[in-house]
C-alpha cells in the first residue's frame, strides 16, 4: 500500500475541526485513504453513496439518515447526496466534538454556495491528487521548502534527455493507469472519461449536449499549459462564451481540469492576467491528445506541453501538505518574460519553477526569472530551471538549472 502525504493533513484536521472533507477526481484514492484511517488510525464506521440503498436513505431523508449515525462516521462520495451536508451542519452545531465526520468528494462541492456557507467554521477541505513522484518512490519531497530556503536539490549524473522522463510523464499519478502499457492505459481513460461525463456530471448540474462537456475537455487538453482563452475556444467549438465559460467551471469542479491564476505585484507592470488551464495529470493529458511515451520524447510539441503540466501538476500535489503552504500561480508580462510557475507564501516570499525538455540551458533561459529576483529583491528566494541534463548547474545569484528529477530527489 503506498502511504499517502495527505494522511497526516486529514489526521490533524480530525484532531480540532468537527468535519474533514477529502475532496480529488474520481479513482485518485480518497476511499482507500478514509478506509485506512477508519481502519486504522481512528475507527469509525464508513457509508459510500455510491451504494444505491445508502444514497437512496440519504437523498430521501438527510436529516434522519444523519440522525441516525454513530460518530465518527466516514460518508465516501458525499457529492451525491449534497442535501446531507446541511443535515450535518445542524448536527456539529449542536454537538462542537472534533473528528465526529470524515467525508470524501468527488466534484468540488465549495461550488456551491450555500454548502460552503453552511459549513463555514465547521470544516476544512483538503485536496487528494493522483500520486505523486515522492509518493510512489515512499519520500517525502522537499523541493519547496529547499527553494523558499534559498537553496535548491543537488543532482549528479542522473540520465539524459526527455527519454529518461517519457514514461513518467505519460503515466502520471492515476492509481488505475500506473504500470498498465499504453495501449490499456487507454483502455482505462476512454472508461474513465465517460463514466465521468455519463453520470458524474448529473450529479452536479444539468447539461443539454454532454458532448460539448467531452470536446472542451479535449480542446483543453490540446492546450494545456496555456493561457485560457475563452473566445478563441467558442469560436473552435461553436459555443457561446457564456456556454463555454460554464462547461469550463464544470470541468474544474470534476477536477479534470485546473486553473492557475496569473501572478502579479505593484513592482511589476503590464502583466498578462489571464490564468493558464492544466488538465489535472499528465497521464491524462497524453490520453487526451493521443500521445504515448514515444511520443512525449520525440515531439518537442507535445514534450513541452506535456512536461510543464506534470511539472504545474506535481508541484500543485506537494502544495496540498505542506505546513507553510504557498499559493500557486503564473507570471507573464507583455515584454515576453514568463515564468511556468510563481509560488507565494503569505509572508511575501516567492520562488519561481521554468520548465525546459532540452538537455542543455544557456542564460538566455533565465530571462524570466532574473526579472522577478532583480525586482522583487529579497522577497525572491530562488528560482529553477527544470531541465533533462544531468546535474544541478548554478546559474548566477539564487538561480539554478536542476535536472527534472530534483522535484522528486536529489538533497542539499
């Protein structure tokens, strides 16, 4: 069983807040982890609505279905019986106890305002993604609070060229998909991706032409990594914005796809503003644009797409535990300076992440991020360049080249 970073997260959660919500994308692990902990670390009875006898007690009753339970209680798939979660609020008001319920979901239930509100003060939502690359090796990734020390992984003579990264990259962290080839880990994403959009999507809202939901998700994913262009998507598609804006909401709440937000501060002028839409994991991604690992190393099209997505994806992953939790985002200004990823601590410090498929870097590489460590001065604590050489390269005060694996390996 591979252990999950999250758990010790969910664990403290229980320890002083009345409600932990485990939210991610279907097949990512949420029930195996709550069963774990239900199991193991504190017992409590689980109920999943995926079972229709459970889900159809607790559609047609949710106060008494609620009523009726015996904390702690685990309820997987929470989203389908949405009603539940005012039952619930009424019950953790009258009785403050900490741990008393564990719930997990699927479509990100904090869309909906009046579930939010509801458990205002009550819960704390934490977020399950596919594995992760320290999580399938057993460690723990230290590659952000290495950066926001002013430091960076040292890594020697690690394999070289976007070969050595394909496979990897291409089976992303889906627990269904890993060690499948990738003609049944096909297999696996065509059944996934309609079982998603054939019931999941009721569940959260009405849809006239589900099709539509199917060809933005594809369209996304011809362009993940880039800035999200909402127009320019209509006009391919043949829909409204409006109509596509709320196709595109609904992908995200389904977490299949991301949004980072655009980066900026005072000390920096004319910056592009639009967010950049990811598909949640490269493995999906590489399904979605018909891509195997072959062809991750040998188009630099589909490399670069596909590698700065699972680098934006991996580092989104180690976010979700860290103690001292920066924000994600992108930076990109009208002069041509970018950078794939800006991460934020709430006391001001940044650090910046580009991503490179080629073998070699030169200082022309580092444009964008010797931009953001010249304006923002001490604020800026290190910026890398993830790149398929094969050793950590210093490139000049607080910058570095890193091979890619440093997200994973590689100490100080």
């Amino acid at each position: 069983m591979i252990e999950r970073h999250l758990r010790p997260r969910v664990l403290e959660t229980l320890a002083d807040t009345r409600v932990a919500v485990v939210l991610g994308a279907r097949q990512v692990g949420k029930s195996t982890l709550v069963e774990q902990i239900a199991a193991e670390d504190r017992p409590a009875r689980m109920w999943t609505l995926d079972d229709q006898a459970t889900r159809d007690a607790a559609t047609a009753d949710p106060t008494g279905f609620v009523a009726g339970l015996k904390t702690p209680v685990v309820i997987d798939e929470v989203q389908r019986a949405p009603d539940l979660l005012l039952a619930i609020k009424v019950r953790v008001d009258r009785d403050q106890t900490p741990g008393q319920f564990l719930l997990t979901g699927s479509a990100n239930i904090l869309t909906a305002p009046r579930i939010a509100d509801a458990l205002t003060g009550r819960a704390e939502y934490l977020r399950l993604s596919p594995f992760s690359q320290g999580e399938l090796r057993g460690s723990v990734e230290s590659f952000i609070p290495l950066l926001f020390r002013g430091d960076w992984p040292q890594v020697e003579s690690n394999d070289v060229g976007r070969a050595a990264y394909a496979e990897i990259v291409a089976a992303g962290g889906y627990p269904a998909a890993l060690g499948r080839a990738d003609a049944r880990r096909t297999r696996f994403f065509d059944g996934y991706i309609d079982t998603i959009i054939q019931r999941d999507l009721s569940t959260i809202a009405q849809v006239h032409d589900r099709a539509n939901i199917r060809n933005l998700l594809f369209a996304i994913g011809s362009t993940s990594a880039s800035l999200l262009n909402f127009d320019a998507l209509a006009r391919a598609l043949g829909l409204s914005a409006n109509t596509l804006r709320a196709h595109a909401a609904l992908l995200d709440t389904l977490f299949l796809t991301m949004r980072i937000e655009a980066w900026s501060t005072n000390l920096l002028h004319r910056v592009v503003k639009a967010p950049k839409a990811y598909i949640g994991d490269s493995g999906l991604l590489c399904y979605l644009v018909g891509a195997d690992a072959d062809r991750v190393a040998r188009d630099g099209a589909v490399a670069g797409m596909a590698f700065e997505t699972f680098v934006a994806m991996e580092l989104r992953r180690q976010i979700a535990w860290q103690e001292n939790a920066p924000r994600q985002f992108h930076y990109r200004d009208r002069d041509g300076r970018e950078v794939d990823v800006v991460l934020e601590r709430r006391d001001g410090s940044v650090i910046g992440v580009e991503v490179k498929t080629a073998a070699s870097v030169s200082p022309s590489d580092f444009r964008g991020l010797r931009h953001l460590r010249d304006r923002l001065g001490e604020r800026f604590k290190a910026g890398v360049l993830l790149y398929t050489g094969p050793n950590t390269v210093p490139f000049g005060d607080r910058l570095a080249a890193v091979p890619l694996c440093g997200l994973w390996v590689g100490t100080r």
